[in-house]
C-alpha cells in the first residue's frame, strides 16, 4: 500500500511542479486548429463518399 501512496504522492508533484501547461491562448489556437482539421477531414470523407456512390449508382444502372 505505501507504493501505491508513493505513486500517488509522485504523480501530484509531477502535475503540479514540472508539468508546463499551455496558456488559455495557445489552448484557444490548438483547439482552433483541430476544429478546422477536422471539418477538413470531414469535408474529403464526405467528397470521397458522394463519389464513391455516385459511381456505384451508375455502375448499377449500367447493369439493369
């Protein structure tokens, strides 16, 4: 059990005293860039998906 209060005890002054945390600015402009990745992303799968479809809606027609 004293390991486990050891862990503990480390991990809190690890946290505390020599994690370096952003500033609310740098938090703000990181979370900004994984919005705009995201919709990005978002934006090809959703390009990729309409093509992926619109080409097996003409394939299946081609075959009726």
């Amino acid at each position: 059990m004293a390991k486990v209060t050891e862990y503990i005890k480390e991990s809190y002054e690890e946290l505390t005293e020599k994690v370096t945390w952003p500033t609310w600015s740098e938090l703000q402009n990181s979370a900004i860039l994984v919005l705009i990745a995201a919709i990005i992303i978002a934006l090809i799968v959703l390009l990729m998906d309409q093509s992926f479809g619109r080409l097996l809606q003409y394939f299946y027609k081609s075959l009726a």
